[in-house]
C-alpha cells in the first residue's frame, strides 16, 4: 500500500500517478488534497509521512510544485528518510542506498512521463541491504 499526498500544484500529476499504480495493481491511499484550490503543502506532507511512519503504507509519495517543501516537512518526522527527485538514478539511488520511504516530486519541475519513471524506479528498486549503508543510516535514524 502506498500513501500519497500533495498540495494544489501537484493535484494533477498526483492523478496521473494515481491512475498509474492502480493500472499497476497497486494499492493507493490518498490523503488529499482533492482540488486545484491554493492549500498548505506541510497538512498533506505530515498525513502522509505519519502514516508511513506508523508501518500503515510501506511507502509514500508527495508532489506539491516543487517537491522541495514536501520533502522538508516528511524529513521532520521520525522514520522518514524522504528524497525529493528529479532524475531515474536518484529515484534508483535513494531506495538502493537510502533505502528512501517517501518519494518527493516537484510538478512544476518534472513532466508527467518522467514523473512516472521515477515512480517506477522508487518502487520497484530494493534497498541494497549492504552492511556500509545500513551503518550510514542507523547514523541519522
Ligand atoms: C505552492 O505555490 C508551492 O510553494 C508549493 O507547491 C511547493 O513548491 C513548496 O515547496
């Protein structure tokens, strides 16, 4: 299950990736918001990064205009390790080394096809289980 979330500039890519995953199987919860309407990106952010904190959704996923202000509040809660991206290899990256749990992207910033991949990339790529990045991030957890 995946949780997701974004303000008023990522309502329509968050509908594209929405599609996406289900047309994927892939289970959705969405936590807003629900319209174009100018809203606060951190209400969206924290729902999405609680409940991923909590073991509800294994993963999250936030796009506001940016993807840097939805970044910035996830990575205030405990057990998020959120990556804002913008490229396939940091999509791949974050999880393999960082083993990332919430994908952030910026709507104004990445287009819908390659929003997509990344999507993919995120979601498909384990996190590596070497012994040197499990230190690294036992170092900031
Ligand atoms: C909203 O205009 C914009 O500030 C927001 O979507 C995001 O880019 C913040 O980081």
């Amino acid at each position: 299950m995946i949780a997701i979330g974004c303000d008023h500039g990522g309502y329509e890519l968050k509908k594209e990736i929405i599609a996406h995953l289900k047309n994927r199987g892939i289970e959705v919860k969405d936590f807003g918001c629900d319209s174009n309407e100018s809203c606060d990106y951190p209400v969206y952010a924290n729902a999405v990064a609680e409940e991923v904190s909590a073991g509800n959704c294994e993963l999250g996923i936030l796009i506001c205009g940016t993807g840097i202000g939805m970044s910035m509040v996830a990575n205030k809660v405990k057990g998020i390790r959120a990556a804002h991206c913008t490229d396939c290899f940091s999509a791949r990256a974050t999880k393999e080394h960082n083993n990332a749990n919430v994908l952030c992207l910026g709507a104004r910033i990445t287009g819908s096809g390659l929003a997509l991949m990344l999507v993919d990339e995120f979601i498909d790529t384990p996190f590596s289980e070497d012994e040197r990045h499990i230190r690294r991030i036992n170092m900031f957890s």
